[in-house]
C-alpha cells in the first residue's frame, strides 16, 4: 500500500476508508461477513483432523488492488502460458514433438503419474486439454511477478472469488461507487461459453452441459453446487450418467437426456471404471469409450495433469519458446530438481533456506517451508527426499509482496499470492481479478485455507 511513506495510487482510494473505521465498526463488518458466509453455507473441509472437517474460510475485508497497467502484463502472460501449456497438452499425447526436440526429458512426461495411457492419440475439440488454467502467481517488487505453480486440472476457489466480492459490495457499497472497479461477475457466463464452445463433433445442436462432482462429502462441494447454479447447468455424480450407444445420457425425472459436454470435478482415477480404476463408484461406466469416439467431452479432459507436474513446470518457457515462438511474459521461479544429483546435493546443503514440494503436492500439504521448519522437521524431511529424490523439487524463499491485512491490533501486513482462473475454448479469456489468498499468520509464506490460510477481494482498477 506504501511506497516509502507514500499512498501508493490504487490505494488512494482506500486510505481514508481505513483511516476512518473504527475498531468498533471494523469488528461488527467482520462479524457481518463471516454470518454471510455461514448463512450462504461456504465452507472447505479439512481431511484427516476428526470431527466435523467444514469450516469457514477466514475472509479479510482489505482487498488486493491491482492498476490496469499491472493487469494488462498479467493478462498478457497468464493467456500466454494458457496456450503453451495446451500446445504441450495436444503435442505429448500426439506425436511428441519437443521431446523429440530435446527439450524436455522423456521420462518426465511418460513416465509421469499424472500421464494418462488411455488419451493417446486423442485429440479433443479445438484441440483443448485443459479448459480452466488457475496460474499461481507470486509478487516480488514493483514489477517484478513469478509464477509459482500452473493448475491445468481442476483448479478450485473461484467461487471464493465470487462470493468475495459480492460480499464486499454488499459490506462496503461505497466503496464501489468511489472506485472504478473491474467486474468479476461475469466468470459463470463466460466459463458456460467456454464449455459450449468446445462441444463433441457429434454434437448437432445446443449442448447440454453438467457439473460431475464426487459428491457432497468432496471439500469443493460448494463450489462444484454454486458454479452448476450460476451456469444453470445440472449438477451430476456418476450414478446419475450412464453410456447407451454412442453418447452418455442423465437420468431425470423426465426420462434420459443426453450429455454432450461434462465440467469434470473428479480425478482422472475415478471417470470411468472400466478405464481407470475398477472400484470407482464416482465416474460412469463405458465414458471413455465415448469421450474417444467424439460423442461427448470431458473439461479438462483426462490426462491434462501431466502438464501442471511441479517437474514439468520447470520447462514450461521452454513451452512457450518452442510452440509460440514467443519469449515468456511471466518468469518461473528457479526451481532445483532433487530428480538430478548436482540439485539434490544442492538442496539437501540447504534445507533450512529453501521450500521443498512435492511434485505432485496440493494444498499446502508435503511441503517444507526450511527458514521456518524446526531442525527436527528439516532432518525428518530429508529421510523423505533421501528415499524418493524425484518426488520432489525446491525454491528460494522469495520476499514475497504483502498487503494490508485487518488483524485484531488493527491493520498489518501479510503475504499473499494471486490464482487468476484462465479459459480455454475457441478462444482464451479471463476476467480481471482472480483469487487472492493470504497467509494470515504473521511472518507465514502458506496461504492455503487447509493451513490456516484465508482471503479477500481482488480489485482491478478501470482505466
């Protein structure tokens, strides 16, 4: 928010607002905010704790405010990355064209849990793999940002998204009255779009759409239930589909209705039994079988995890260079790969500097945070890379941008990283803003809500 001792200018607009809030009004509208949510029913779970595992996400009511310059460059580079990583998607369940190149290892992707057999050959309407791309992305000076990981499965939270700011404009009405703020709530309508656009060549008229979930136990559950509302498309588990013929069809109170185009909420694992894995009860029967045969698709397809591996990230660039012929808008952080032993050396020198994951860790969960891991922790994490070097990777620390933060002393300053959520149809678009998560406890770098992390509104300002 400051620049030495000034405002900087998208905060202009906000300095008067908590300048004048007092501590009282300040704890009955964070009061306010957390009723809503409870009374809107939004919560995540957190598995393997006991108990009830559904509890609120924490909100801040200090929103992320981003110029329209600084947005434009996102922009630009969140699309850019979107593209390179299907081309990649397309090209390695093809004909495999940059490993043929060189410029990627082999092993990394074929060998890759997350590669997916039974999609080879496969190419998928408009050649689109992955149809929402969630880029994390991480701020490190004035106009310096990095991604930190890509999200090419099912990146979650953009209901967090959503809900953050109606609830701000509800809260704070003012606020959007005195501030040019970009929309946000056109998100449902555009990811419809999307998902129609990309209908099966069998397709002959308007789509039929649906939301397959696992089920309301899942921890996304509310959200799989309000983007099926605000796209008005049926939200389905897999006892509801079934495969006759050439299509895949939904039962309802009206008789069978074919499916053309399925949101995918599940694993890979779970789509088909008689496919993946023979004791799913989440997916449907025989849906691949029609996925290959082009009468129905599957968003984002099967498979597409391959490309958002922690191991793969490292050379997506390197993506960029070879299918756009571009040089990349966004900036990976250097990442060591413990897969080769000159990195793995590397990195077990210095456990108590870096941030180990795992490559196919989510979450906040298989993770070492080394500056602030106790000696105990650090030691215990190495017997674990020890044994499977290639399950992990490492990162600098970053100095990591902050943003004001309401805390019980008043307002402090907190880490932060941004997920905007990138369609991919017949065309690539997002909306400005995105899903702004907070490391709430003070000095933290773990922004995900399983680990005690929260969030708030992300503005974009108009020009």
């Amino acid at each position: 928010m400051f620049d030495a001792d000034t405002v900087r200018a998208p905060y202009a607009g906000l300095e008067g607002w908590t300048r004048n809030m007092p501590a009282a009004l300040r704890h009955m509208k964070q009061a306010e905010a957390e009723a809503l949510f409870r009374r809107i029913g939004i919560t995540f779970a957190v598995y393997g704790e006991g108990g009830d595992p559904d509890r609120l996400i924490p909100f801040d009511m200090f929103p992320r405010v981003f110029t329209a310059g600084e947005w434009a460059k996102l922009d630009r580079g969140i699309r850019q990355r979107a593209r390179a990583l299907n081309a990649f998607l397309v090209d390695v369940y093809g004909r495999g064209e940059i490993i043929r190149a060189g410029k990627i290892p082999a092993h990394l992707v074929y060998r890759n849990a997350a590669f997916e057999k039974a999609v080879v050959g496969i190419v998928p309407p408009k050649g689109v793999y992955s149809h929402i791309v969630g880029i994390d992305l991480v701020r490190t000076g004035r106009d310096e940002f990095f991604v930190l990981e890509d999200n090419c499965r099912t990146p979650s939270g953009v209901s967090y998204m959503l809900e953050n700011r109606e609830i701000m404009m509800r809260m704070f009405p003012d606020l959007f009255r005195e501030n040019r703020i970009e929309p946000v709530d056109n998100y449902p309508a555009l990811l419809r779009r999307t998902l129609a656009s990309v209908a099966p060549v069998k397709c002959d008229r308007e789509p039929t759409i649906v939301l397959l979930t696992p089920g309301h136990f899942n921890s996304a559950y509310y959200e799989h239930s309000f983007l099926a509302d605000m796209m008005g498309v049926e939200l389905v588990e897999g006892q509801d589909l079934f495969v006759e013929g050439e299509f895949v069809w939904m039962r309802t109170t009206e008789g069978p209705r074919r499916v053309d185009v399925i949101y995918r909420r599940i694993d890979d694992s779970y789509i088909d039994p008689l496919c993946f894995r023979p004791d799913s009860m989440l997916g449907a029967p025989g849906l691949m079988d029609v996925y290959r045969s082009g009468g129905v698709n599957i968003c984002s397809c099967p498979g597409a995890g391959v490309a958002d591996d922690k191991a793969v990230y490292t050379f997506v660039p390197e993506m960029i260079r070879f299918y756009l012929g571009e040089e990349p808008i966004l900036n990976n952080v250097p990442t060591w790969q413990c897969a080769k032993p000159d990195d793995l050396k590397y990195v077990l020198e210095r456990l108590d500097e870096l941030v180990v994951k795992e490559v196919h860790g989510s979450g906040g969960y298989g993770m070492l945070v080394g500056p602030k891991s106790t000696k105990d922790q650090i030691e215990r994490f190495r017997a674990r890379i020890v044994d499977d070097p290639g399950n992990y990777i490492a990162q600098p620390t970053l100095a990591l941008s902050t943003t004001p933060t309401f805390v019980e002393e008043g307002i402090a300053p907190r880490h932060v990283d941004l997920r905007p959520y990138c369609l991919v149809g017949d065309r690539v678009e997002l909306v400005p803003g995105g899903l702004t998560r907070v490391a709430l406890t003070e000095g933290s770098l773990v922004v995900n809500s399983s680990q005690g992390g929260g969030v708030k509104d992300t503005w974009v300002l108009a020009e």
